[in-house]
C-alpha cells in the first residue's frame, strides 16, 4: 500500500512540475509504458477492464447527453451511444443492432425502417426479403419441429412439407395428413386462414369449437353434441365434397362428394355426388338413400323412389330420365334420352337414341334392336329391328325400317330418295314401275319409269321370228336360240313345250301362245335347274287362248336362274294378273288365284285381303292396291303361319291409292318390297 502511495506521489509531483501544454497523451496501466500514438487516453491491463457509467433506461433518459456519451443501460444490458439514430434524428443508439438497423421493442425484433430490403445472398435485394441461391444444392429456407426434424424445406428446385404423425387435436378447415376431433369440443383459438401443423395443413373461413369449413383434405367428423355449420368445400380420405348447404344433423352428407357416401338421420338435398361405386348429379332427393341423376358405376337404390338422369355400368349405359329404369338382368344396352328404354327388362344388346324409344310395354325382353328418333320403335315389340323415325310409326310409317333377323335381312324405305354428291342430286321414284319399265334419268337428277320398248330401236330388217307349229310334237327352244314367239296352233294330241336354258339367255324374251282349237291345252316347263316364276310344280299349263310372256333371269340374292312371266293374257286381253275385287279377297280360295299379278280393290267395304301360302310360291310377286274412293283400314294378312317381313301381324292400308308390293321366299315369308303411299 505505501509503495502505490509513492507511486502515486511522484506523477501527482510531475504533473505539478509541467506545463500542461506540453502533456498530450495520457497511459494508464499498472506497468511502466508510453501509450499508442494515436491514442489521447489509453488504458492497459491484462486483468481488468473499463467500467463505463451504468444506471437504468429511466436515468439515462434523465441525462441532458451530448453526441459522443456513452452509457451502459442495465435495463436492456447493453450499451447506448448518444448521436444520430437510422431515422438521421439525434438520439440514442443500442449499441447492441447493427447500426440502428433493427429495432427491439420487449421481445419484438424489426426493422427500424421499413423502406429497408434484407438480401441473403445478395447486396441487391429489391424486395422485403430477398434469399438467393449460389448453387441448386443450397437449402434456402427450412422450418425445423422440436426435435429439429425439417417440417418446410426450399431449395432452388423444390418446396417439400412434410408431416409427421402427431396426436389427435383440432380439425377444421385445410388439412392434409390425419384429421381428427377430439372428444370435448377442443376449440382452435387462432384467426389464421391458412395452418400447417405436422397432422395436418389448414385453411380456415371461420374458426369455432369443432367448426369445419372452407377447404378440408384428411378425416372429416363433427363430435356428439356440437353444432352443425355450413361448409363450402371438404376433401377427406373417404370423400371431397362441395356444399351448397348444411343445416341438418351430424352425419348429414351433401353437395359434391367423392369417396364412400353414406347418409345418417335427416334428409338432404345433393347436386353431385361421387363414390367408389358411383358418380352422381342430383336434381332431387325425397328420402334417405335415394340414389338418382347421373350414375357412373355400380347403382343402386334404397328405399324410397328415384328419378335417374345418367347411369352407366360395365353392363349398361343410361343417359335420360328414366333412361333404362327397369333394367334388371339385361346388358349390353345403350338408351339415351327421356324414357328411353323404359319398359326394357331382360333385354339385350338394345341400343335406343331418343325420346321414349323402345318403350312399347310389350317389349321388355326385346334384343339387337336400333331405334333412333324421337318415339322411334314405340309400337314395335319384337327384337332385331331397325327403326329410323320422328314419330310413334309402325314399319310400314317409319322413314327407314330394317329387319336382321338371319334370312330376313331387309331395308325398307318410306319416302323420297335422293343420292348426292358434289351437287349432283339424283331423287328415285317413289312410285313401283310397270311391266317392261325400267328406269331413266332426265334433267336434274329426275328419274322416271319408260317402257323399255320406247327406249330400244332395232334394226328395220330384224323382225323376231314366229315359228308356228301345225303338227304334234314336243318343242325344245334350246334347239333355234332365235325364236321370239312360239304359236301352238296343232289340233289334236299332247304338246310340250321346254324353254331353253336361262344360262347364256340373260334377259331374253319368249312368248307362248296357244291357239289350239277344243281346249286342247300346251305345256311348258325348263330345262333343270331353271324355274318358272311362281310355279311350283311344273309343267306350266297354258289354255287354250292363252298368251304367256317370259323373260330370262338371275336371282340377285339368291342366284337362281329363273324364267319370269311378264304378261299374261287371254284372247289377247289382260286376264287375271290384274284383278279387280270389291269383296273381302282369298288369293288361296280363287282358282284364278295363283295368277294373280295385282289385285285391286274397288270398293270401301273391303277390309281383308289373304294372300297366297308362300310355300311353293318362291320368287313370286303380288301387288295389293286400294283404289277405292275412301280411305278405311284394310289388312293385307299372310296365310296360315305365314309372315309379312318376318312377323305374323298384317300390313295395313289405311288411304285411297295405298299399295303394297310382297315377294315370296318359298318358305313362309313374304318380304314387302314397296311401300307406296300417295
């Protein structure tokens, strides 16, 4: 102590001894030394410090500072520095942020101006907070949970969450994880519309005790007791729904739903509705479990009535009110539009486009039709049949009718028909031509019926040849391929006569006739496998006074080689292929019958024409016409188990001039071949 004391002493003495001029640097150490030249006060020690004057916030702010005092606060514990702050205004610096930049007010940080942009990675931020990269393996921003797990991470060519399975809590809005709520009615406090937690990413439009709303993905469930609240839209792992209204109970499901759907006490009302077995669109719902609208899937109905407007399954697609309803076991069918298919029950392979098509009450097992058209097929009950139509007709109505059945295969066409291309219009007849017609086309795509005689000029020194036959003998053609007609004239015996082969004759022309005297009659028959036209048996006997006409020819669809008879008279005047009658008319009971081209009806008491057996009658043509004044209903019925286009109804004639044209298949069915309705 003395010895400091000396020490102490002696500078006090030098201090005295000088003249202060001349003292400008001062040193304080406890060991000799002179102080850094660039220092006016230095003070030295290895073991001790500079204690600055301390006091609290409310004494330095007391002080009555000049720029350059410095202070230590005990109430922040750090040091203030009286000078110009960030804001270029006197006042005191925390000596503790980096120039002012950041101010701490308690426990919030923050810049202390905020035209200020932070750059991490960059001296040029020209936003709020600007983080660059170096290189794309860089992390730029990651969110880290307790146990310093990344819950966010940023890299350059990413942005991963990731959540981990945590405890059951409060579930509301966006979630994306497990998604539960906790007995009790826990209640999520905050106000944030968007919440990440590691069960679960939320979006919020209100927040209450067990509220669910705006956007859910995860388990969607409402506690006992709690209030049911209106929701916009919610995605869970069984469902994502949209709603456009909620006020039922708990369980209530509603609006658009996709995943497992199910409906617990109250009722409500759905617009679209998606599940693992179905898709649907609702216009109504009466009662719980009604299933309706548009179906995508496996369908099905609880109690209650529905109304469906779309329902497809691997078996069937229904596109319609009512579209295919009461389809039970039946599959491979397509309905589309309102009742469509309605009464279809067993049916299949059925496709129905329009309005009622394929509704006829009869038809619930019906197979392989196509109906296209509003009310199209409405009066058919059969199967494999087309129909092509815009209003409730039968086959003989319908603007195109077609059968498929295997051997009836046909098309009928009731109307005009025109072929077009490239503007050049060609509109078919809708009237059947004559004998020895054929068809023409005149300017702009008419077409018309010309006998075939006004369209053939031969030679002025060709003259077909007559051959008369005065003597008993039988006639082979097949010898002279140039006679036209052929004059039976001998009196007395047997004639045959045999038309030559079809074969290398195509389209060529014979006429028989006899003239032989005491009903001596000739008989005529063909060489095999040629036929004559509607005769079943042969030979064809020709009466005395009778005229035959024939003419060579191949069945398209069947390629029989077959002599037609094109005209037939007696005594040189139309005799029985046309005949007229004013009573109801048996083909079958007529002895003349089997001769009959065109029948006639002349009288409006007619109302049922039979005619001819088809067996035995192969290739053979009838025409029925209704030329009476007055348009009454008459049946054109088939014989026996006969049918008419594959179908034991009749054709129907129901106006003045209506005609029907059959053809025989020599079995049991004649095929209408001409519709003809003026």
């Amino acid at each position: 102590m003395k010895k400091n004391l000396k020490k102490l002493t002696v500078i006090f003495l030098l201090l005295i001894g000088f003249n202060n001029s001349v003292i400008s640097q001062v040193l304080i150490s406890d060991k000799e030394g002179n102080p850094d030249a660039s220092a006016m006060l230095e003070i030295k020690s290895t073991d001790k410090g500079l204690l600055i004057p301390r006091m609290t916030t409310a004494q330095r702010n007391l002080v009555s500072a000049i720029p350059g005092l410095l202070i230590y606060d005990t109430d922040f514990g750090s040091f203030f520095l009286y000078g110009k702050n960030s804001f270029d205004k006197p006042g005191w610096i925390d000596l503790s942020t980096n120039a002012g930049i950041w101010t701490r007010t308690n426990n919030n940080v923050y810049l202390s101006n905020t035209a200020y942009n932070v750059g991490i990675g960059t001296n040029t931020p020209k936003k709020k907070l600007v983080i660059k990269a170096e290189n794309l393996s860089d992390t730029l921003f990651e969110i880290q949970d307790k146990d310093g797990y990344p819950l966010m991470v940023i890299t350059p060519q990413l942005t991963k969450f990731n959540f981990i399975q945590g405890a059951k809590g409060v579930s509301g809005g966006f979630a994306v994880g497990r998604y539960a709520t906790a007995k009790g009615g826990k209640a999520y406090q905050d106000t944030a519309l968007l919440v990440i937690t590691p069960d679960s990413t939320r979006i919020y439009t209100s927040g209450s005790a067990v509220t669910s709303g705006g956007f859910a993905v995860g388990r969607y469930a409402t506690a006992k007791g709690k209030t049911y609240v209106k929701k916009s839209f919610y995605t869970d792992f069984d469902s994502t729904r949209v709603y456009t209204d909620g006020t039922g109970t708990k369980g209530v499901s509603g609006g658009f739903a996709v995943g497992r759907y199910a409906t617990a006490k109250g009722t409500q009302t759905y617009n679209f509705f998606t599940d693992i077995d179905s898709t649907r669109v609702f216009t109504d719902g009466l009662a719980k479990g009604v299933s309706g609208g548009f179906a995508v899937g496996r369908y099905a109905t609880a109690k209650g009535s529905t109304y469906k407007y779309m329902h497809m399954t691997p078996q069937n697609s229904f596109i319609g009110y009512q579209a295919g309803i009461n389809t039970s076991s039946g599959i491979d069918n397509i309905f589309i539009g309102k009742n469509s298919g309605i009464t279809n029950i067993t049916g299949n392979n059925n496709v129905y486009i329009g309005n009622n098509t394929g509704s006829n009450a009869s038809a619930s097992g019906s197979t392989g039709n196509i109906f296209i058209g509003n009310n199209a097929g409405i009066l058919e009950a059969g199967s494999n049949k087309l129909y092509i139509s815009n209003n409730a007709s039968d086959f003989n109505g319908a603007l195109i009718y077609g059968d498929f059945s295997p051997g009836a295969e046909s098309v009928n066409l009731n109307g005009n028909l025109r072929f077009n291309r490239g503007g050049n219009t060609i509109e078919m007849p809708t009237t059947r031509g004559n004998i020895n017609e054929v068809l023409t086309t005149g300017a702009g795509g008419s077409t018309n019926w010309e006998n075939v005689n006004n369209l053939v000029t031969f030679p002025a020194t060709y003259v077909p040849p007559i051959v008369l036959i005065t003597y008993e003998n039988d006639f082979p053609f097949q010898d002279d391929d140039n006679i036209g007609t052929l004059i039976v004239k001998t009196s007395e015996g047997k004639m045959n006569i045999q038309l030559p082969k079809v074969e290398g004759n195509e389209s060529r022309i014979i006429k028989v006739k006899n003239n032989r005297p005491q009903g001596q009659t000739v008989n005529v028959s063909t060489i095999n496998p040629d036929i004559i036209e509607g005769v079943s048996e042969q030979p064809l006997i020709v009466e005395e006074g009778e005229t035959y006409t024939f003419q060579a020819g191949v069945d398209k669809n069947t390629g029989e080689t077959i002599w037609y008879i094109i005209d037939y008279t007696v005594d040189n005047q139309l005799k029985n292929l046309l005949k007229e009658t004013a009573v109801n008319y048996n083909f079958n009971t007529d002895p003349d019958g089997e001769r009959v081209y065109t029948l006639v009806i002349t009288d409006a008491q007619v109302d049922k024409i039979i005619i001819p057996s088809a067996s035995g009658n192969k290739n053979r043509v009838i025409v029925v016409k209704n030329a009476s004044s007055e348009g009454k209903s008459i049946a054109v019925a088939p014989d026996g188990s006969d049918l008419i286009d594959g179908r034991s109804a009749p054709a129907i004639i129901n106006a003045p001039a209506e005609s029907y044209m059959l053809q025989s298949d020599g079995i049991k069915n004649w095929y209408i071949i001409n519709h003809y309705i003026p």
